[in-house]
C-alpha cells in the first residue's frame, strides 16, 4: 500500500474524534471526507489506483483494495469503514473486521442492491411499486419481454451500470440485440417496461445502525442520455405525490437496511402516483444541493450515520435551489475555463472535484444555486454551469 504524496498525514493513536475510512477516491469520498473533516474527524481514503479527488485530505493511499493485507493495513486505526460506491469490497473489509470495526452499509446491504435483478425482486416482494420488468437469461427471453412491453423498454446491466453506464434505450429488435451483446453477463440482463412518467424524483433517507432516519425532501431530478443533468427543491409535486414518495422510501431503506445515505429514485406518474425506479447505498448526485441549501447536508449526516451519532435536520435553510452538473467536453487533461464567469454570480457556489483527466460526460463538477423560486434558480445554474469548460 502506498501513499500518493509524501506529504500525507498520518494518523495520530490518541485522536479524541473518530477516524472513518472509506474505501473510493472519486468526489463521493471527497465530499463525505469535507464533511467529517469540518467536524474534527480524521479520514483515510483507499483507492485502487490515484485518484485526484481526495489526494489533498487526510490520507489518501492507493493499493488493490482486493488484497486482505492491503485493506488491514489500511484499516489500522480506523473507527468505522464505509463505501464510496456499491462497487466498493466492503466484503473483504468485513472479513478482515470480524465485526471489531463496522462495515457500513454492509456487504448484506450491497449485494442486495448491486444486482439490479436481486434488488428489483426484493423490494418488489415488501410490496414496493414498481414497473413492470423481467429478469431475462437468454436473448429469446429478452425479446418475449420487449415484445409484451410494447416494443418499448430500457435494458440494463445487472452490474455496474449506473450514471448512464450499463443502460440502453430499446425500441427494435435490432437495438435488442446490440444491447444484449454489451450488456448481458452469464445470468442475461433486466428488461424493464418503460414507464410513461411525467417527471422523475429522488428522496435520500439517513439511517443509522440503530435504525434512526431522516427524510430528506422530495427532489425532481432532469436526465440527459441517462444522467442526472439537473436537480431542482423543492419539487413541484402534491402533498400526496410527497407522502408517497416518502413511504417508498423508507420502506426500501428498511427493508434493505441500510446505514447511512440511501438514495431511492422514483417515478411519478400522471395520477401523482409514485413507482419506484432504483437504489443507490451511498451519498447520490441528487443530494449534492443539500450541501448549500439544507441545514445538514447528505455527506455530514453520512458520516454521522455510520458512527452511530444523532442525526441532523434534513430541512430546507432556503426557499428553493437547483444544482446542475458540470460534465467534461473532450478528453484529456483538465482545463480550468470559465471560472470567473461562474463565480461572476454571488449565488452560484461551485464544486469542482478535482479529477486529473476530463472525458465526455464525465462529472467533474457541479454547480448549486439558491434562489427565492426555482425557476429563478435554475436559470442562474444553468448560466453558471455554461460558463465552465472542463
């Protein structure tokens, strides 16, 4: 295991504030580290490979998070571990543990979420709603499916597939076919109906070992080319569209028991019902805008879950925000263009996450804006995003 600068701290024995090691390096674990940091926590970050995001805090090693001795060397000192991702081996942290340090969200937790077909029969058994979708172990299948659901359906990964990686948008039989053929692994791929939605919503829930949460507001989410593109609170939804959306959610972070951030994307239909689309264990990119416009951001009540620590109020401190994420342009080493027309506007607060290479679609950074409406917002992100060129 090695240390990506030779300037790393280390990590006095005595600390009075715990230490939190979180196994990712990318901007999920540099902002949860920001958050911990700023309550006197030390934090330890291993990556498989150097990562740009949290080299600057606390200590930022590289080595094959796979390898027992790597992740107990890294663990040494630690109070508790969590993942950045569901990616992430919490597995090998866990079997290393033997319980002494807790692994959080556990490895239970995230096998039931990675899998996307693991995850839908899940919660589809709790009761939760949910589009139609078939678990598909052949290409025959997969078409039985898309023809029953009209010809129109979205395909997934069962793996890995997130942030528009892993997903394909399917209306012939031809685009069934290259699906299968990048997506399928030896168990197939899901087929999901698509669902005529009139918007899409996202509701993160802070949950703590004991079984304490929090909800945090109802957010509409925007998706270009399947990625989250914009993020407006509060939503512009029913007092009933709210409830429901809050009952789905604490339903799947129960039943998935979770510990700290769940974020549980939603459907709403054209009745202001509400089905549910996917889970993610971990701080999700709709709650950035909680770091700015909520009195305990998602990162901070993260940190505070996984410890065992009261959690914080997941209200609005605003009338309304809306956050806008920035992705790279091209590829290749990062630019930094347009910061002082960004930052022109006094509302608009920036994150860049300090990525070392930019590629198309990558997120490098977002902006968040807080307003007295959303319109009001939105408008000003969406220029103050303009302005970046990564």
């Amino acid at each position: 295991m090695t240390s990506p600068s030779p300037t790393t701290s280390s990590n006095p024995t005595n600390l009075s504030y715990p230490t939190i090691g979180i196994l990712g390096g990318g901007q999920l674990g540099r902002m949860t580290a920001l958050a911990a940091i700023r309550m006197g926590m030390h934090v330890k970050t291993l990556s498989p490979s150097p990562s740009g995001p949290v080299a600057p805090l606390g200590e930022a090693h590289v080595g094959d998070w796979n390898d027992e001795d790597v992740v107990r060397a890294f663990m040494q000192g630690c109070d508790v571990v969590t993942v950045e991702s569901e990616w992430a081996p919490a597995e090998v942290a866990e079997a290393i543990s033997q319980g002494h340090v807790p692994v959080w969200p556990s490895s239970a937790t995230l096998k039931t979420i990675r899998h996307k077909g693991v995850q839908k029969n899940t919660l589809k058994a709790k009761g939760i709603p949910m589009g139609d979708y078939t678990c598909c172990k052949t290409l025959d299948e997969a078409q039985d499916a898309l023809t029953g659901y009209g010809g129109h359906a979205i395909a997934k990964r069962y793996e890995g597939s997130y942030d528009g990686y892993g997903n394909a948008s399917i209306r012939s039989s031809a685009d069934l076919s290259e699906a299968w053929s990048s997506l399928a692994a030896d168990d197939g791929m899901l087929m999901e109906a698509f669902v005529p939605f009139i918007r899409e919503l996202a509701v993160l829930v802070a949950r703590s070992p004991n079984g304490e949460t929090v909800v945090y507001p109802v957010v509409d989410t925007e998706q270009k080319d399947h990625r989250c593109h914009a993020v407006s609170v509060p939503a512009a939804i029913s007092v009933e569209t709210e409830i429901a959306a809050r009952e789905i959610a604490l339903t799947s972070a129960t039943t998935v028991q979770s510990v700290g951030i769940l974020g549980v994307e939603l459907f709403e239909l054209a009745d202001g019902s509400v089905m549910l689309n996917e889970l993610a264990p971990r701080p999700h990119n709709t709650g950035h805008y909680t770091i700015e416009a909520c009195h305990t951001s998602q990162f901070e009540n993260h940190a505070r879950a996984i410890l065992g620590l009261p959690l914080g109020d997941p209200g609005l401190r605003v009338p309304a925000a809306v956050m806008i994420n920035i992705l790279g342009e091209r590829a290749g080493p990062v630019r930094r263009d347009g910061l002082v027309e960004s930052l022109s506007n006094p509302n608009a607060s920036l994150h860049i996450y300090g990525k070392l290479e930019a590629r198309p679609k990558r997120k490098m950074g977002h902006i968040t804006v807080t307003a007295d409406d959303v319109p009001s917002a939105r408008a000003q992100a969406e220029s103050a995003a303009a302005s970046i060129k990564l």
